[in-house]
C-alpha cells in the first residue's frame, strides 16, 4: 500500500468555477506510481469548493457561477446576514462552499485520474478578491 500526500498551491483566480484538472494530474506525476488508488482532494478555505463536473464547455462553469449567485447573491447590502466581517461576499461564499463541499475522492489508475471524457474537477472561488488556495492531495493505492 502506497500513502502519498502533497499541497498543492493554486495561484489566486477570479470569482467563479475554474478547472484545476490539469494541475492536479501534474502534481500526481510527481507522486509514486500506482496501478489503482483513490485521490482525495481537500482545498483548505471555507470559502471555495471543489466539484466534479463537465470540462468541455465553458458555459457551464458561467451558468455554475450565474446559478450561485441567484441562490446566494454577496452584492445585497439589505441582506440579513450577521457575518459580514471580511464584506458583502463573505457569508455568501460560505455557503456555496458548504453547498457544492470541501472534498473530492476520484479514482486513479495507472498513475493518472481516471475520469469520464467529459468530466473535470472545479475550484469553485466565492470570493470578489481571494488569494491563491491551497489544496490536499492524499494518494492512497498500490
């Protein structure tokens, strides 16, 4: 049994749903090869998600951002919300992340995801101005 775990930092991205696929498969080129396994990925901030979803439109990921924003929108100043200690985005962006969650576990083989043609995973970023974020790669397999 391999245990492989690895931090990976993300640069600072916009607000919205950004595909990270590529940088996770870069990082497991790094990490002991294994025929199967399971990757969890955990990204470290209570304000932006990881998901699993379509890679090929990009659409989807402005619908994604459009569709959160109606369910949580953080530019209504007569909003009831009581933590709005870091501005208008901050409750907002907790529940999205709470929503859409903090963790993925996505199979591997051969050393690389294995995924659905059509799939790739999300950072989803729910804040106006957010700094880069950082992610847990755990790799478990043989």
């Amino acid at each position: 049994m391999i245990v492989w775990q690895h931090e990976l930092q993300l640069t600072a991205k916009s607000r919205g749903f950004h595909l990270i696929t590529n940088e996770i498969d870069d990082a497991l080129r790094h990490a002991p090869s294994v025929s199967v396994g399971l990757l969890h990925i955990l990204v470290k901030h209570t304000s932006a998600s990881v998901t699993l979803n379509e890679n090929a439109d990009p659409a989807v990921r402005r619908d994604f951002e459009r569709y959160f924003q109606t369910l949580a929108p953080d530019t209504d100043r007569s909003a009831p919300y009581e933590h709005t200690y870091e501005g208008l985005d901050d409750l907002p962006a907790h529940f999205k992340a709470s929503l859409l969650g903090s963790n993925l576990t996505l199979p591997v083989t051969g050393g690389r995801l294995n995924l659905g043609t059509w799939q790739g995973v999300y950072l989803g970023e729910h804040r106006t101005r957010a700094s880069g974020r950082q992610l847990v790669l755990t790799l478990q397999g043989q």
